[in-house]
C-alpha cells in the first residue's frame, strides 16, 4: 500500500473520538497488524482478561438468564467465579496447553463458561451442531482434533461410540439439563469439573502470544470443499470486540436475546463476548421456536436481537407475529445471507418508528466484517459499511483492482480479524489468504459511497498462483452453508447409486433460503427410488442438510474431460425444471378449481333438479304438520316469492329424471325455470346443465 492509500485509509476509520487515538498501524513486510494507544494494552491481552477487564457496571448484576426460568441467571462476578472453578477443573483432568474440547450442545446461559474455561485453561474451543447426525459429529471431531468432549445427556445415543475415534468415555461429560440429572455409566458430570477449587487462567505479556494463540476452531466449509476447522486467535476476538463497542450512549435500555447457535460465528460477539464486557443483561433461548421468541421478547422487553433471514421471513409471515408483541426492539441485526431490501423494510414496518433493522456481513473466517454502527442505519439493502481496522479492495476476475463505485467485483479483506488459517490444512489456507494477508470472500459486490453491497457469488476465481478456482459451490440453507461434496460423499456410499452431484437451487417452498438437489446415476437394474434415498441421508446428515430441492434419476452426470463436474450445465438444467414444474402446477391447480366448480354446479343443478312432491303427500300422520322442504332450492316458497298457492295444470306429468319437463305455454312467466340437461363444456359432459328451451315448474306437476 502506497503512503499516500495507507493515509487515505487510516483518515476513514471511524472509532468514536472517546475511544481514540484510534490508529491501526500495519508493519512493513508484514501481514499482521497492530493497535497503537489506547488499544495496545487490548491488542495484547487474552479474551478472558479482556472479557472481564471492564468494572464500569454493578458486577453483581444478572448478565445471562435463562428465560424458562429468571430466576436461573448469572452476574459477572459469578461467571468469574464459575469460570475460574473450570479452569482448574481442566487442569485437573490433564488438559494441555492447545488440546481441543468440543461442546456438542443447545444453547444454554453456562455455554459462554464452557468456552472461557476451556480457554482460560489453554485449550481450543469448538462448538458442533447438536442437530449433527453421529458421521457428522466424527468428522467434526476429527477435523478439530478434539480430545475432550462436552454434551447433554439427550445427545449421548450420538456420541456414545466416542471411543472410536479417539475420545474416550472419560473424557465425555454431560451437562445436566432441567430435564436431566442422572449422571450415567459411559460419562461424567460436568459437576466434576468444578469440584477442583479455582485457579487463575492463562495471560498473555505480548501480542504476539495473543496472535498466535488459537482460541477456537469455528467450522466451516470456507469457498468449497468439506467443513474444514478456521483457527481464530484471542486476538482476533478482541479487535472484533473493540470494533463492535463504538462507545455511543444508546436511548434506551439494553436488553439482547439471543436464539441463534452459540457455535455460530455470527452470534459469538453478540453471546459470549459483549455480555459480560459490556454488562448487557442477555437471555439465551436453548433453541429458536417462533412463538416462544415472541413471547420472549414481550415478556423481558428484549431491546436487540440477531436473525437470519430465513427466521425474519418466518416472523413476518406468522399469523403470531403481531406490532405489539415486537414494541421493544430497537435493533436488529441480520446476517447469514443477504436480505433483500424490500423484506427489510417489510419486517421495519412491523416495528416501533425508532428501531433499526441492519445487516451484517461476514465470515467464519474473519467473523463481521461490515455493519452499521449505531446510530446509522440503511434501507437499500446495504450490508454495511467496513468496520474500523479493516481493509477491503475489489478484484475483477482479470486480477484487475475495481476502484469506482458501484462496480461488481469479488470482494477481499484484510485486517486484525482474519483467520489463522485453517487447522492442518495448508493447501486450503493458502488459497483463501494470499501472501500480502488478503482473504478472498468468494462475494461479488459492489460498494458506492462507504456503503457494501452483496448481489451473488464468484462462479470462477483466478489467481496467479493457483489458476482457476471454483468457489460458488456452497449452497446457503437458512443461512447454514451446506457442502456439496459432502451430500455427494454420503450419497456415494448407497449401494445402488453409481454416481451423484449436488447443487444448489432455490427453495421450492421457501424464496428466502437455497435447498440441494442432487441428480443422481442408478446402479443398472436398481430399484432405489427418492424415499430410499431421503432415508439414506437422514441416517448421516442433520436435518437442514436434506434435499429439498428435490432428486433427479439422470443417465450421467455431465463432466468435464477431465472429470469435473459440469455444475453451470446442472444449474441451467435444473432452472429449466424448475420454472416447467412452477408453470405446470400453476395448470395442474386451475384444473383442478375449474373440476370443483363444474362439481359444485352439477350438485347445485341436480338439487334443483329434484322431482317434488305434493303437500298431501308428505303429511306426518303423527303429528299431522306438513313436511317443508325449505332446504330444497326448488320449493315454492323459497324460489317464487310473489306466488302463492298451486300451479292450477290439467295436462299429465311426465318424470324424466333429470326433473319435471313443462311446455312453456302452460306456465306464464313467473312460474318459469330452467331444467337441466346434459350439455358439454370444454369436452367434459356436464348433467344438469340449463337448456333455455325446457322448463320446470317448482309445484310437483307437469304438463306437456
């Protein structure tokens, strides 16, 4: 970076004037960067002393509740207390310095302890997906090299054969839920970890330590590929920290819940982090139920609170969803996915006339990116603009720097939040940060006065160190990413597949989210249909990874010559099924209206159809009242309301079945009907239908 950009640069941060001298200074032949004063003591510290270095609030307030329960919370002086009783609990159970522990569990207020205690003792941190089928789980232990392993006893079925891959039994150990208490025979209580007294955990003198000291592995599949494990230092934690605190007093009290994931690298800042930095009173939902979350945020008069489009969607469209129950909120951020403007300012419109709805960008790679920090706000559909420290330039796909505004290009980033790289493997890390610090996104954007926009994702990327990449692949699931490989691979091991791809295609229920399709080659003379094969993915994948795009028997799957799959030939393949299925299920459901209404006519024309018979005739010999037949359209005082008594005809009735068939001259005109008779429509044979040249009388006689 030329001087004259690097001052350029440096006169655009944007930390509030009671928080600076806010300079970020980049070392030369470097790729790491530095806070000067105020922030040098922060650049240096471990998250935990970071977490707990601030005093400025009552510390014996309640920070993490448990919204099932408020009476179930903790303040910051206990989370100390508690987090200091794990740390010498992990030390006691011969917990080294880098080893991993994998909390596989829901989202729970003593989530945020197991991460700072397994951190303060010199640990890793991962967070897997309690919805993990058990070869999910293996391959995210094994990525991770986790040897410990923290779960709820409802989970243990998966992860009872833990040995298996190298954690054994006693390095298991179960939280103790509301619903669960019993400790049982192939793990441990969580209790035992804090039966060792407490000890003070790991600091830091330097940055470097903070730089290089890796405090969790966040999964992710990055551009392509398997889910891989992202190394994410204390450092990293702490300048995301110190971005995201832009020291302006808000109007109101603040109040978070928090129903996405806590492994998920968008809620980390906002869970474990801001909490008890910033002493916000935060409720932890164990997992996101759509009423339960309304209730919530009225109940506690919840402030702010994280989404992903896919759960805005839902709220907007829920008949529960209602202005009164959402009165409090005051921010919302949204982030997982781009959310289209027009649904942003739909779900503003559900909420009071101050709040805010922002988007956030980012990355499991370099956590948030971009923002909007209070008090700014957008409604074009801006996903923010870059927060304070970090560097983006756009990349066209001929290597060639975009400097105008409102060009797209593939964004890259740089700065203090970037990953390490991924844990054991090179190959990947190198390709997603180039030499000079630079992690490619795979985004194509655009930015235009500050702000950055999303609008799709880099079909081909070109490097001159690794040519032609693809880096499209991931398919977004409600703002999970979802690796195609992996659906391929699992689809693979069915015996009666011979060969198998998936892509990504939109929703066929839902617009907001992307779903896999996969197209799939039978083993000759198999009988292996779709159920089967949803059967088959259910036994190793989570729920969200399932193919809901649909699954289509082809012959081959088109491939390069050199073996590739032709993912753009699948994709204009399946756009051109999709859009043929749309416009055939939008004929199939006019048919099908169009069958009910000759239905409903040919059973409105048979009732009026229906021979009647005369008062005499219908007398109740036990109670001598006259039987009406009010109900029947045909019944004289329901269809001639101006005519009273008999229809006076001396010719002879004449029963045809379809009703009472009259010559027009025996009647005048008020006594005249229209009879039905079979007539067609459209090629379908309609009984019953009206012939203005036959006639029926509503009195029970005919004449010719």
């Amino acid at each position: 970076m030329s001087g004259k950009n690097k001052h350029a640069f440096f006169t655009k941060l944007l930390f509030p004037v009671a928080k600076i001298r806010n300079i970020f200074k980049r070392h030369k032949k470097s790729t790491t960067w530095i806070l000067e004063d105020p922030f040098e003591k922060g650049s240096k510290m471990d998250l935990v002393s970071w977490i707990f270095g601030n005093r400025d609030y009552d510390q014996d307030t309640k920070i993490y509740i448990d919204p099932e329960n408020a009476q179930r919370s903790m303040s910051a002086n206990e989370a100390r207390a508690t987090v200091r009783k794990f740390v010498a609990g992990w030390k006691a159970v011969g917990l080294k310095p880098g080893d991993c522990v994998c909390v596989h569990a829901f989202n729970d207020m003593m989530y945020t302890m197991l991460f700072l205690g397994i951190i303060g003792a010199g640990g890793r941190f991962t967070g897997s997906n309690p919805g993990y089928t058990y070869t999910e789980l293996r391959h995210h232990m094994q990525s991770t090299r986790a040897r410990f392993l923290i779960t709820e006893y409802e989970l243990l079925p998966v992860v009872a054969q833990v040995g298996e891959y190298g954690v054994p039994a006693s390095n298991v150990f179960a939280l103790e839920t509301n619903s669960h208490y019993v400790t049982k025979s192939y793990c441990n209580s969580i209790q035992e970890l804090l039966n060792h007294g407490e000890r003070d955990w790991v600091r830091f003198s330097s940055q470097e330590e903070a730089k290089n000291t890796t405090a969790a592995l966040l999964s992710t599949s990055g551009t392509t590929g398997l889910p891989k494990a992202a190394m994410i230092s204390h450092h990293s934690f702490v300048m995301q920290s110190i971005m995201l605190e832009d020291g302006k007093e808000k109007p109101y009290k603040i109040s978070r819940l928090i129903s996405l994931p806590e492994f998920h690298a968008f809620a980390f800042p906002l869970a474990h982090i801001a909490p008890l930095r910033e002493g916000v009173p935060t409720y932890i939902m164990r997992r996101f139920e759509q009423q339960r979350y309304l209730s919530i945020i009225h109940q506690y008069e919840i402030t702010e609170t994280p989404l992903v489009p896919a759960i805005l969607n839902a709220l907007m469209k829920g008949e529960a969803t209602t202005r009164e129950l959402l009165a409090s909120l005051r921010l919302v951020w949204c982030a997982g996915s781009p959310l289209d403007e027009r649904a942003q300012d739909a779900f503003f419109r559900l909420l009071a006339p101050a709040a805010r709805v922002v988007q956030v960008w980012g990355m499991t790679e370099s956590g948030w990116i971009t923002t909007f920090l209070w008090p700014d706000t957008d409604h074009t559909g801006s996903v923010g603009k870059m927060l304070p420290g970090m560097e983006a330039k756009l990349v066209a796909q001929n290597g060639s720097i975009v400097d105008r505004d409102e060009e797209q290009a593939e964004i890259y980033v740089r700065g203090p939040l970037v990953m390490q790289g991924y844990l054991g493997n090179h190959e990947a890390s190198r390709a997603m940060i180039d030499a000079e610090g630079w992690l490619r996104t795979g985004d194509i954007g655009y930015r235009d006065g500050g702000k950055y926009y999303i609008v799709d994702r880099l079909k081909v990327g070109q490097s001159p160190r690794f040519g032609l990449y693809p880096i499209n692949e991931m398919i977004k699931v409600r703002g999970w990413q979802v690796s195609p490989a992996e659906l391929q691979a699992v689809l693979m091991l069915h015996p009666d597949i011979l060969d198998a791809a998936v892509i990504g295609t939109l929703h066929p229920k839902d617009d907001t989210t992307e779903a896999p399709r996969a197209y799939v080659v039978k083993v000759p003379d198999s009988e292996v249909d779709l159920a089967d094969i949803k059967n088959h993915m259910s036994n190793y994948l989570a729920r969200y990874k399932s193919l809901d795009g649909g699954v289509v028997f082809v012959d081959a799957i088109p491939k390069n010559p050199a073996g590739k799959i032709l993912r753009k030939a699948l994709k204009d393949r399946a756009n051109f099924e999709l859009q043929s299925a749309r416009t055939t299920s939008k004929l199939a459901q006019s048919w099908r209206l169009f069958i009910k209404a000759t239905e409903l006519l040919y059973e409105h024309w048979q009732a009026m159809s229906t021979p009647m018979s005369s008062p005499a005739a219908t007398t109740d010999s036990g109670n001598n009242e006259t039987s009406s037949h009010l109900a029947s359209p045909t019944t004289a005082s329901s269809v001639y309301s101006d005519t009273e008594g008999e229809t006076d005809c001396g010719s002879k009735f004449h029963d045809q079945g379809h009703g009472i068939i009259l010559h027009p001259r025996d009647f005048d005109h008020r006594s005249r009907v229209l009879a039905p008779v079979d007539t067609w429509l459209l090629g379908i044979k309609i009984p019953g239908s009206f012939d203005p040249n036959v006639l029926t009388v509503a009195g029970g006689e005919a004449c010719k």
